[in-house]
C-alpha cells in the first residue's frame, strides 16, 4: 500500500513538473516573440520617423535653393541685361518713368522737397501761338492768368524769343520758336495727352482775343 502511494505521488510529482516545464517554456516562448514583435514596431517608428525628418530638412533645403534662385533672378545685374543692346538703349534707372508728366520746370537734385515746399504750384496750363507784332496784347493776356496756378507756354510762329525779355514773366514761361506754323500745328505736336493729363484746365488762347471782360477763375 504504501509502495502504491508512492509511486501515485511521484507520477503526480513528475506531471506536475512536466507541465510545469512545459507551460513554462510554452510562455516563455510566446512572451520572447511578443518582446521580439514590440522591438521591430519600435524600430520601425524609429526609422519611420528618421524617414519623416529627413524629408521636412529637404523640403526646407529646397526652399532654401529656391529662393536663392528667384533673389538670383531678380537681381540680373544690369550689365548681363544689357549686353546685347545697341549702346544708349539702356533702360533709364527705376522711378524715373513715369505715366504722366507737365511741363513744370523743377530741380534735378530734390524734386520730391520741391513739390512739398510749393503746394500752390500751377496746376493749369495756357498755351498761345504769338508773334513778336502782338507782343502788347499777349502781355495783357498772360497777366490775366496768375502765376501761382498757371503754367505758360508760348508757341512762336516767327522765330522771335529774344524780343519778349522785357516782360518779368518771361523767364518762367515756356517757349517753343519753330517759323510759320500754326497754333494747331503747334497743339497737336506739343500738347500730347500724357503731358497736359495733370492740368485741371487747359487754355489754348489766341493772341488777339481781348481779355477785357475774362477772369480765368
């Protein structure tokens, strides 16, 4: 009986142990391929984010190149522009051009100081054709127009200039001396649209009209 029990016992023992090692193994194993599953997720995120990393940086070195390029372009120097151009077709420096002018004379060297300094500079513009014989009634003419608002400009028909100094207006009108034209002619030629667009209002007066009952405001 008591050899019975033993040997029961020792087989229980010995199952026991058994699936012991077993299960153990069996857990172990499972538990090695679960580490091994969660190390090649981890390494894969690592390289994934290395991945991403690496792209934003080429991103950022490719705006880089092209903004390097479009500062590159803009900057031509002007010598490469001009290269192939005929000598004195170069393009005039920027804020030179403009879409409208007049006919105001005004300093090279502070143009902008000189436009802040008059604010009550002529803004309207008289034009005569006149000969040097009706030199009396286009005084009478110009006086009637003031200097502060009027800009004057002579078209001389028979090529005299010289003769009309005597009047203090003189030096700050306009002249322009080509012989036996007419007024039209002269209009047409020298009054171009882009030139007189700045004046509110424009007289083209004829040298013996009387002003007598004319007041130009």
């Amino acid at each position: 009986m008591n050899r019975s029990c033993l040997c029961s016992i020792l087989v229980t023992t010995a199952l026991i142990c058994s699936a012991y090692f077993i299960g153990n193994a069996y857990i172990d194993e499972e538990l090695k391929e679960k580490l091994l599953r969660w190390e090649i997720t981890d390494k894969m995120h690592n390289v994934t984010n290395k991945i991403q990393n690496t792209t934003d940086e080429m991103h950022n070195v490719t705006d880089k190149i092209q903004k390097v390029a479009d500062k590159m372009q803009n900057a031509t120097s002007p010598t490469c522009e001009n290269l192939n151009k005929p000598l004195g077709s170069e393009a005039l420096p920027q804020g030179i051009i403009v879409k409208t002018s007049n006919l105001e004379t005004q300093h090279l060297w502070d143009y902008r100081q000189d436009k802040k300094g008059n604010p009550n500079r002529a803004m309207s513009l008289l034009a005569m054709a006149v000969g040097i014989k009706q030199k009396e009634l286009v005084n009478k003419v110009i006086q009637k127009f003031p200097s502060r608002d009027f800009v004057v400009m002579l078209f001389h028909y028979d090529g005299v200039v010289e003769d009309w100094k005597q009047y203090p207006w003189n030096e700050h009108a306009i002249h322009v001396s080509v012989m036996n034209q007419t007024k039209w002619w002269f209009a047409k030629r020298f009054l171009h649209p882009d030139i007189v667009a700045e004046y509110e209002y424009i007289f083209l007066w004829d040298e013996d009209l009387g002003v007598a009952h004319f007041n130009p405001q």
